[in-house]
C-alpha cells in the first residue's frame, strides 16, 4: 500500500483544500487520510518502484477512497481522469464517474494491470486528476493505493 501521505497533491499542504487526519484502519491501527475540502483542479500522484515487485507476476493498482455523504459536491457531471504510467512511458487511462460511486465507505477504483519484466526498473506512476472544469468538488477522502498480485 501506498500512503496518501506519499502522494504528491497539488495543494495538499494547504489546509484551505485538504485536512490531513486519521481513520480506523483495524480495532487498533490508524492510518492517516487526505481529506478533500474543495478544489476546482483535483491531482493526486502516487509512485511505486517495480523493482520491489516480484518479476513475471501480474499486478494490478486501485486507488483506496471514500466519498463522505454529506459535505461532498461537485462529482456529478465530472468525469475524473485516472492513469498508470509504467518505467517504459506506457501508459493506461480511462475516467471514473464518482456520481455513481457509494458515499460514506471504502471503495476501490482501478487504476491498471501490469507484469513486472525481471530486466526493466523503474517507478510506475499513479494519477487521479480532473482539470478541464470550473467545478468545484469536496468530500474526498484518500487512503492510498493498493499493489497487488493480480490472479
């Protein structure tokens, strides 16, 4: 898992946009969270170093977020650009509607797949951005994301 904290998020350190706290992870863990108070222009970058993964495996990366019910606005209508770029430039993209996504629980937005290749290093990249609208939005909240073998 990556952290939110190891998220490069435009104005992640102001706290006129986001509030960093914690949530329960289990009975006795705590993790810390992003919480989004409003932006017009959304972009969270996380990086993960393949050469920590297992060669020849198939990993797939989710991103960990919660919408909150109330206090949240500014998804409908809004599509939010989610991409992986692997150590060799290639990328996946594809948007996320996060009108239809449930409220007030942990979900799981899928970001790609990829095999690691024993000869090829490098970090792959995780984005979640939306720029193109004068929307404001608020009531995200991120956990991290998740790497993982893919079966």
């Amino acid at each position: 898992m990556v952290p939110a904290r190891d998220f490069s998020i435009s104005f992640g350190d102001d706290r006129r946009y986001w509030k960093w706290s914690h949530a329960k992870e289990t009975s006795d863990m705590m993790v810390e969270v992003a919480k989004l108070r409003g932006v017009c222009w959304l972009h969270m970058v996380g990086k993960f170093e393949m050469g920590r993964l297992t060669p020849g495996i198939k990993y797939e990366v989710v991103f960990v977020v919660m919408i909150k019910r109330y206090y949240s606005y500014g998804w409908w209508g809004v599509p939010i650009s989610i991409k992986l770029t692997l150590p060799d430039g290639s990328t996946q993209e594809h948007t996320e509607d996060f009108a239809k996504k449930p409220r007030s629980e942990w979900f799981e937005i899928p970001v790609g797949e990829f095999i690691v290749d024993a000869k090829k290093g490098g970090p792959v990249e995780f984005t979640m951005y939306e720029h193109d609208s004068q929307w404001w939005k608020s009531g995200l909240v991120l956990k991290g994301a998740a790497i993982r073998p893919k079966f």
